[in-house]
C-alpha cells in the first residue's frame, strides 16, 4: 500500500505541473522568447508650405469693382445743379462786384444757375474752387477702380460772343 500511495502522490504532483509540449521547433534551435511591440506613429516633420496666399496690401478679388454707396440719392431728390454732369453745363457768364465773383450755369433744360466759390455741382459733388473773369474751376473727388480718392479739376471757358454772331 504504501507503494500505492507514493505512485498516487507522484501522479497528483505531474498532473499539477500540466503536461509538458513540445515545441515544434528543430531540436536543436533555441526557441526565442517572444515580445509584445507597439507599433509607433511616425511624426513627419512639416517643411514650408507648397503656397501661402497673403493678402496684406492686396485687394479682395471677390468685391466688385465699382462699390455702391449708401448715401446716394434719387436723382430727382438732388438740387438742379448736381442733376447733370460737368460737360452739359454751358458757362453763360460771370458777374463781379463788391461781393466776388459769380458764374451763370445753364443746364442742359436751358435753366441758369448762379453758382460761387464753394458751390456744389454735378453728381460726383464736384466744388468749385475759383472763378477767374474769363474761366470757373471745378474740382471732382472721386474713387477710382482700386478704392483710391482721385481729384480731376475742370476747367469752363466763357466763350465771348464774336461781333455780328447773335
């Protein structure tokens, strides 16, 4: 019995152990321990941008190019004199005395106009800056294609009549 018992406790302690495998690997190869990796993320180091657009010192190329203004009003709410642009208007005369100098303005309807220094005309609010005894002069503010304030000054002669011309 005694023989019994050792074999059953021999038994109970291999079967504890668990089988042994076998590897199925050559015999004479040393088996590798094997190692979890993670995998890395490659960081790709980012060079200069292909194109960069900057906008300092350029126009919006999606406004429009003529920009309309709020404080523009019906033509027919404006003063007769800011009705018509600068080429209709005829210089008719100019009158001087104590007080300077005026200039009639006809309009293309055959008004006249008295207008001095100071005085608004046309549909850009030109001002007219000097009248002179043969000439007025008419200066125009004005934004070009760019947005830029341009001034364009226009010069009126006052045509004499011609003897014998009526």
């Amino acid at each position: 019995m005694l023989f019994l018992g050792t074999v059953a406790l021999a038994a109970c302690s291999e079967s504890e152990k668990g089988p042994v495998r076998q590897s199925p690997t050559t015999s004479g190869s040393v088996q590798q321990p094997i190692t979890q990796t993670t995998p890395t993320v490659k960081t790709e180091e980012k060079g200069p941008p292909a194109y960069s657009y900057i906008p300092v010192g350029r126009r919006d190329p999606f406004a429009p190019l003529i920009a309309k203004s709020e404080g523009r009003e019906r033509s027919s709410a404006r003063p007769p004199l800011e009705r018509y642009n600068i080429s209709e208007f005829k210089l008719t005369g100019i009158v001087w005395g104590g007080f300077g100098f005026n200039a009639v303005m006809e309009s293309p309807e055959g008004k006249g106009y008295f207008v001095r220094v100071g005085s608004t005309i046309g549909p850009n609010r030109g001002t007219v800056t000097k009248i002179t005894k043969d000439n007025v002069v008419i200066e125009e503010r004005f934004k070009n294609y760019t947005g830029e304030m341009e001034s364009k000054q226009t010069v009126m002669q006052l045509h004499m009549k011609q003897e014998g011309m009526p």
